[in-house]
C-alpha cells in the first residue's frame, strides 16, 4: 500500500498526457511502424557488417589461430544475425500473405443514402 501511494501523484499528472495520446494512437502506431522498419533495416546493415569485419579480420590474421579463431567467431555471429533477421521477415511475410492481413489501414466505412 505505501508504495501505491507514491505512483498515485505521478498517474495524477501523467493522465492528462495518456488522454490527449487516445485520439492520436494511428498517429503512434505509424510512427513506432516506422522506426521499427529503420531498427530492423539498421540491425541487418550491422549483421551484415560484423559478417564482413570477421572476413577482413580472418584474412589478415595469418597464421595467428588466435586471431583466426576470433574472426571466426564473428563471421558466424554475423551469420546467425543475418539469418534470424531474414528468417523473423519472412515469417511475417507468410503469415501476413496466408491469412490475407492488410498492411495500410482499414477502408473508411461508404456512406449510403
């Protein structure tokens, strides 16, 4: 119960701000829709750059089995990166394209005298 009172000041003034996002929740949703396609854009450029500094390294390293052995091991987290993000998008591909999910927003409902 004490702890309880300490939010009850912080949900008082944080309401306001939850009401006024009510009406905007498409607005929301576009917008975490967007920076959801930058992240995962973002993270395959990254897996796909680990991948390349770990052929770079493995190239390089000679004959130190050390230094192979690391670059190594970034070359497969680069792959396995790599391959959880593909495989993550086309799952949702599927499953958008086998239950016929609309991907823009609902149609507005016609008028009709």
């Amino acid at each position: 119960m004490k702890n309880i009172k300490k939010y009850i000041p912080i949900t008082l003034i944080f309401t306001p701000f939850v009401a006024l996002a009510v009406e905007n929740i498409p607005g929301l949703i576009n917008l975490f829709m967007n920076i959801l396609d930058y992240t995962i854009a973002l993270l395959i450029a990254l897996a796909l750059v680990t991948f390349l500094w770990g052929v770079i390294k493995y190239i390089t390293a000679g004959g130190n089995e050390e230094k192979r052995g690391e670059a190594r091991n970034a070359m497969i987290w680069g792959i396995v990166g790599l391959f959880v993000m593909v495989a993550v998008w086309g799952f949702v591909w599927l499953l958008l394209n086998t239950f016929d999910l609309e991907t823009g927003s609902p149609p507005a409902p016609a008028l009709s005298y």
